[in-house]
C-alpha cells in the first residue's frame, strides 16, 4: 500500500512540473519574438480590414502589449494576462494613455512559426460570428 502511494505521489509531481515548464514554454513562445502583420482567416462582415503597411505586434513577458503601423507610426499599447495559459489571453487596450477596447484571443495554435488565434471584443458572447480569425508569422524586418 506505501509503495502504490509513494508511487502515485511522484508520478503527480512530475505531471505538475511537466505542466509548468508547459505554461513556461507558452509563454516563452509568445513573448520571445515580434509578430508580423497577420493573415486573416476570418473577418466579421461591415469590420475594419488590415491595411497594407506592415505591422508588429509585441507581447512581453512582464504583461506589456504594443502593435505598431509602419505607415503612420501609430502605436497601440497596452497589458495582457493570461485567462488560460498557452488557451486564452485577455488584452487591455491603451491609445495615449486612454484605454480602449478589452479582447478575449483564443489561441488556436502557437509555435515559433504561427501564433493562429479567434479574436473578439470582450463583452461580445462566444457564439456570435463577430470574431476576427487571425495567422501571426514572426517579423522578419
């Protein structure tokens, strides 16, 4: 009986300290690099559509945000934390110095090639088709 409960004891702690080099690894992922300008999979029909400029989007381990646009050098700041480590982030929204809109993002997928996510505004209900579906590759310039 002790050794099936010294066994059990440590297959658990290994689950959890696999579990949060897993929400370390998420984390790193995301943070470790720019994001260029996304492709978009979906698009809630009468919304604004992506320009042409180039853009970054930039999420930092200490919770920042920043999305820049080459063209016109605005920049969109803010903070975000995780809902649901390497599942769901909840993004506060700043334009100078006063905050916007909130966004639930999913993330879908998220590699050192892709962070694939659903995007929407927060207090707009799951099931509607107001979402935006988004492909992020990393910046290359």
């Amino acid at each position: 009986m002790k050794i099936g409960l010294f066994v059990f004891l440590g297959l658990f702690s290994i689950l959890i300290s696999c579990d949060k080099d897993n929400d370390a690894n998420e984390n790193q992922l995301l943070t470790s690099r720019a994001w260029g300008k996304p492709e978009i999979v979906h698009n809630p029909s009468g919304y604004y559509t992506l320009t042409t400029c180039g853009e970054s989007y930039t999420f930092t381990s200490d919770g920042q945000y920043k999305r820049t646009n080459d063209c016109n050098s605005i920049v969109i700041k803010g903070t975000w934390t995780w809902n649901k480590i390497g599942k769901e982030i909840k993004l506060k929204t700043i334009y100078n110095d006063i905050p916007q809109k909130t966004y639930i993002i999913t993330i879908l997928e998220l590699s050192n090639l892709i962070l694939y996510t659903k995007e929407r505004e927060e207090d707009e209900p799951v099931e509607t088709n107001k979402y935006w579906e988004l492909k992020y590759r990393p910046r290359t310039n």
